[in-house]
C-alpha cells in the first residue's frame, strides 16, 4: 500500500511539474484593457466630438419642437369653458390625473412628461460634454507607448478586427482623450523610451530580472518611469553645464564682437536644449532664453567695467 500510495505521489506531482505554470494569456480587448489597466497613462479613448455635438443638437431641436407643441395646448386648455381644462394653469394636481377625467384633455401633460424625460437627456449630455473637454489629448509617449506595444509580438501583439482596430494608429490625437496624462512629453524622453524598447530590451533584457510589467513586455529593463528620471537628470545637468560653459568660454575671451558671437551660440543652445528635454511652451522658451542672454550680457558688461578699473600697483 505504501509504495503504491508513494507511486501515486510522484506521478501526482510530475503531473502538477508538467502543468503550465501560468494561464494562458488574455488576447484582443481583454489584453488590451489590462494593459490600460497596470499602465494608466495609456488608457486613451476617442471623444466622438462630432457625435456628441449632434446628439446634443438633436436633443434641442427635440426641445424646440415639444416646447412649440406645449404653448399650442396650454393655450388652447386654458380657451377651453369645459371640464377642468381652464383649471390646469392654476391646479397641478387635475394636470398631472387628467388621464382619469373624462371630461379633461391629458395631451398637455403627456407633451411635458416628454419634455421632463429629453430635458434630462439634454442636460446630462451637456454637463457630460463639458467634463470631456476638460480632457486632455494625450501625450506623444503615451500614444506612441500603445501603438508600440500593439504592435511588436514581444510585447502585446493585438490586433482587434473591427473598426476601431486603427484607432491609436490613424486618429488625430485632439481626437482621442487620455484619462490621466504625464507632464513629461518631450522629444528626449520620446527618442529614449523608443530607444530602449527597440534596441536594448530585445538584446540584454533577458539578463535582467522581469517585474510585474513582464506580462506586459517579454524583456523588460528599464520602465518608463525610470526612463522619464533619467531624462530628467539629463535636463538638470544641461540647465548647470550650459550656463557654466558659456560664463568660462567669455571669461577667456576678451574681443567684445567675439564674446556677442558666443552669447547668441549658447543662448540658441540654450533654446534648443529647452525644447528638446523639457517639453516646454514656445512663450516659456522665449522667457527663459531672454533671461539667459540677459544673464551673459551682464557679465560681459561687468567684465569689461571691471578691466577699466585702475588696480593700486598695476601699471595701467
């Protein structure tokens, strides 16, 4: 019995050292919303802006017309020297239980019971139309982070068959809405994030150890939130060496047509470097490279009063 019971055993547990380990993986949109769901930044919709525009025209023009029709009736009830018609302006209660009376017309009631139920489809529509604008479109990496992922068989790889399969693809991004979007949108952070999913997962990633996101992403190195902190450090140490190269480069040239030359060569690095790691607006570009030419005009202008000052001791 016992070698029998320790037979049964082993063979119980090769079956369970057989098994798969882990389900199989969900496909098409039920990958996809997990995918939204462990990453936020990508969880990206279209608006339907011209739908929901019609939608609430429709409901208007629904409300002009029913509105149109409950003048025509109030007017004619209250014309009316029979029954209870007269009484509606003035008697909520014989209005709203005119079906019950013979003698009374319920058509008024009936048109503002429509009225009451388009009302409320119209007033939803525009407080749901005005939270929607609100949204912002989403961001270039967070849109170009779906379509990738989509896309490659290392990593999502769905395809849906309908058509909305294009939509991350082909849609104008003021089109689509982002549920919740990163400040980080720069042409830096792009390029790096595009760069370590195309060339450094696929070739040293299976020598790190996967994360959750591995159910996600086949080799996974560096998240986005790690790439994004290193962009960041880079914008840091550009903002300190930029200032400090220009002030030691003027300080060892003396010729005042030779130093403006080199104010307006790092003032355009310093533009250029702004819109490539920040992501900032063009007005706060325009307002920082203002303040950073102004900043080495003043050190020229300080520089050459301060070789015109008579040292006690130096010949002049």
């Amino acid at each position: 019995m016992e070698a029998g019971s320790m037979a049964e055993s082993s063979t119980v547990d090769e079956v369970k050292i057989d098994m798969p380990m882990d389900p199989r993986p969900p496909e098409g949109y039920d990958r996809l919303a997990s995918f939204m769901g462990y990453f936020p930044e990508t969880a990206i919709f279209r608006r339907f802006a011209t739908l929901n525009a019609k939608n609430i025209l429709y409901l208007q023009a629904e409300l002009f017309w029913l509105e149109e029709e409950l003048e025509k009736v109030v007017k004619d009830d209250a014309q009316c020297t029979n029954g209870n018609r007269p009484l509606y302006s003035r008697d909520w209660y014989r209005l709203s239980h005119s079906e019950e009376h013979s003698d009374s017309n319920s058509k008024q009631w009936k048109i503002f019971m429509n009225i009451r139920k388009a009302l409320k489809e119209y007033n939803t529509a525009i407080l749901q139309q005005k939270e929607l604008v609100k949204l912002d479109a989403p961001s270039s990496l967070a849109l170009s982070a779906i379509k990738d992922w989509m896309e490659s068989p290392r990593m999502g790889w769905v395809y849906l068959l309908g058509p909305d399969k294009d939509l991350w693809r082909k849609a104008d991004v003021y089109e689509l809405l982002a549920l919740k979007r990163k400040e980080h949108d720069d042409l830096l952070s792009l390029w790096m994030i595009k760069f370590v999913r195309a060339w450094l997962h696929p070739m040293i990633g299976r020598h790190f150890k996967r994360d959750k996101s591995a159910q996600f992403m086949e080799r996974s190195i560096l998240t986005q939130d790690a790439i994004l902190r290193i962009t960041s450090v880079i914008a840091l140490a550009l903002s300190s060496i930029l200032p400090l190269c220009s002030i030691l480069i003027l300080n060892t040239v003396h010729k005042v047509s030779v130093r403006l030359g080199i104010v307006a060569v790092f003032t355009v690095l310093f533009s250029l470097s702004l819109g490539l790691v920040t992501g900032a607006r063009r007005v706060e570009i325009f307002a920082a490279a203002a303040a950073y030419a102004a900043v080495q005009v003043v050190f020229i202008a300080g520089d050459g009063q301060s070789s015109d000052i008579n040292v006690p001791g130096k010949q002049p």
